[in-house]
C-alpha cells in the first residue's frame, strides 16, 4: 500500500508548490528555528515528515523577548503553519532555567518607558505573536523547560498542549513590576481554570509550581527533571506525596515549609538536572498527533481553541490601548525598578505609592524617582 500511495502522489502532485509565505523567514538572534524528523510511535523516522521546533534563546535574561525575537517567533509561526511537511510545532526555551519570563525588562526599562506611542507599536508585535500561536495550522506544543512566568505564561498559554518539567515555575507578575497580564492571562485563565482561581494566579503575583499547574488544568502532564544518585525523584520543594491536609485543603502541589522545605533544597542541591523525559514526553504526543488524519486534527484544535481565542479578540485591542498609556505612569515605574533596583530589592514601594495618590499627588518625574529603590536605602 505504501508504494501504491507514492506511486499515485508522484503522479497527481504539482509539479510546483507555491509559497505561501508573506516573507522568507530569516535568522533572528534569540529565537532558533529548526525543524526535526517526525517519529512514529515505536520511535522510527517519518521519512519526509517533520516537528517545528521553536525555541527562545536568551538564557542570559531568562529567556525574555526582546522587540526583535517577538517578530522572529511571530515569522517561525508563520512558516511552520505553512510548511505542508510540519507535523507539529515545540514551542520551548534554551537550558533548564526559564521556558520564558515574558517581555525583556531592561528593553522595557530603557527604551519604552516613558514612550507610550512605541510601546503601543510594540503591542501590535505581541499580539501578533499571540495571534500567530492561536491561529497556527499546526498544533502547537509548550515544552515547558523551566519557568512561565509573566508574558511568558501568556504565550505559554496560548499553545494547544503544555507538558513540563516538575520544577519549573508558573505565574504573573504583572500587578507587582507595573503592568496588568492582559497579553492573554486574563483571557485565557478563566477559560481554563474557572474564575476564582484565575483571579488569585492573574492578581497576587505568587508563583504555582509545576504540579499545581497541573492540578488545576493549566498544563497537561509534568514529568521529573531532578536526578539523586543516578534516579530521578519528584520536585522536593513542594508536596507531593500528600492530597489533603487535616482540615481537607488541597495542599499537593503547594510549597513545603519549615523542616521539610530545608530538607528539599539539600536534596535539591545534589542532584542534577535532566531533561530526558520532557524530551521523551514530548516526542510521544507529536507522534500521536502524526497517527491522526491531519486535517480532522487542526479543524479540531481550532473548534477547542474558539473560547481562548474569542475572548483574546475582544480584548486584545483595547488592551493595547491601555498597556501603552500605562507606559507612563506605573510600567514607567515598575519597569525601571526592576532594571535600577538593588538585586534583593526591585519592587517600589507599593504603600508610599498608595498614600501619595490618596493625597491626589500627581505622576511626576519627582514621584517616580522617589519610588524606584535605590543601593543603600
């Protein structure tokens, strides 16, 4: 049956393909674009067929994007969606520290602030970007290699399946640095875990780890990346081997505290880290998603995708709107304390803030400065 099938596409076949590209994707420092084989479920080549694999490189700021790497992700989508030999899209991060920690602070800090009219440009970029994942043909997979955090759980979250690694973290930080997760948190953590729990991960700033993530639906599998002596053993910093506390409140997937914490982060300090079995994982949804007719596969990833995507397009544009007059006022802020701040401290003052605009205190250049922590203060 299979040389009668290649019989009869060499002889139907266009003899030329159009390209259906907008532009010829280039190379752009900070996101790596390949593609690799495709492998069938008993692990053999699909001889033709291929994997996109997506992956953001800028392990030195936690794999943040920068203005030039979101039109580099947003060209890799592009031609992954068109290319008729891509089976499904890996949307990852280089190294084991951070799959991504959303927009580039230091850019943010240093050209944006201040400039709500660039900043509002760079908005159409990022949703574009978030476009681009929502509306690919193919479906994309998040390889979550280390933490989601901010922007990066936005675009994380704008992927059709999220498998991680189980010590990675996941959240916003948007309300604690200046700004509001509204490039796709607010839309999509609703949607996927119900409104109370969207409003403490949307809001409070704390991060979830990797197995709450999974518990409360927001990723589809975890795996171990920590091995002891040769084994691997689950994320030692949080609770796992528990369901309920003696109240019968959910506690899996929360920190532990006091002994237990201390005994983790020794555990934690010997072993290594290894990513076998995320790269494992992964290649066992992709080669599931291959054994599927394929255009019965993407009109139903694009049905299930209809909530995310039908509240990410009736926000997204005043979202913009707002995300750039903000660059004035708290981003202009928040932005430039994280960049300026002492390491230990690059949050402002939250209380001094509140109190000055509880007096009716305008957003001066003087205000700002006197928020933004400063060495030795």
């Amino acid at each position: 049956m299979k040389n009668e099938t290649a019989a009869i596409v060499d002889r139907t076949a266009p003899k030329h393909l159009n390209d259906h590209n907008l532009v010829r994707t280039e190379v752009v420092p900070g996101v790596i674009y390949e593609k690799r084989p495709a492998k069938r479920a008993d692990g053999s080549v699909a001889e033709g067929l291929y994997n996109a694999w997506i992956t953001l490189d800028n392990q030195k700021q936690y794999n943040s994007y920068t203005t030039d790497m979101v039109k580099g992700v947003i060209m890799a989508f592009r031609d992954a969606s068109n290319a008729r030999d891509v089976s499904s899209v890996v949307f990852t991060g280089a190294g084991d520290k951070a799959f991504c920690t959303g927009g580039n602070t230091k850019e943010y800090a240093e050209y944006y602030a201040g400039n709500p009219q660039e900043y509002r440009q760079y908005m159409r970029l990022f949703n574009d970007m978030v476009s681009a994942i929502l509306g690919c043909d193919k479906p994309v997979i998040c390889r979550v290699n280390g933490m989601r955090i901010g922007g990066g759980q936005e675009i994380g979250m704008a992927a059709d399946f999220s498998v991680a690694q189980d010590l990675a973290k996941f959240g916003q930080a948007g309300p604690k640095h200046g700004s509001a997760p509204i490039g796709g948190a607010t839309d999509f953590l609703p949607v996927m875990i119900g409104c109370e729990q969207a409003m403490v991960s949307g809001s409070l700033c704390e991060p979830w780890s990797a197995h709450k993530a999974y518990r409360t639906g927001i990723i589809m599998d975890i795996v171990p990346a920590l091995k002891v002596d040769g084994k691997f053993v689950p994320n030692p910093l949080v609770i796992t081997d528990r369901y309920l506390d003696e109240f019968g409140r959910i506690i899996h997937g929360e920190s532990k505290t006091g002994a237990e914490l201390a005994a983790g982060k020794e555990l934690l300090k010997r072993g290594t880290i290894d990513l076998s079995l995320l790269d494992a994982k992964v290649e066992e949804i992709c080669a599931k998603i291959l054994h599927t007719f394929p255009d019965c596969f993407t009109k139903t990833i694009q049905e299930l995708r209809k909530p995310k995507l039908n509240a990410w397009n009736a926000n997204k544009e005043n979202s913009r709107d707002w995300l750039g007059l903000n660059m004035m006022t708290e981003a202009r802020t928040g932005f430039r304390a994280f960049n300026e701040g002492p390491k230990d401290e690059r949050e402002i003052d939250f209380v001094a803030l509140r109190q000055a605009l509880a007096k009716g205190a305008p957003w001066t250049a003087e205000l700002i400065e006197s928020l933004i922590p400063k060495a030795g203060h």
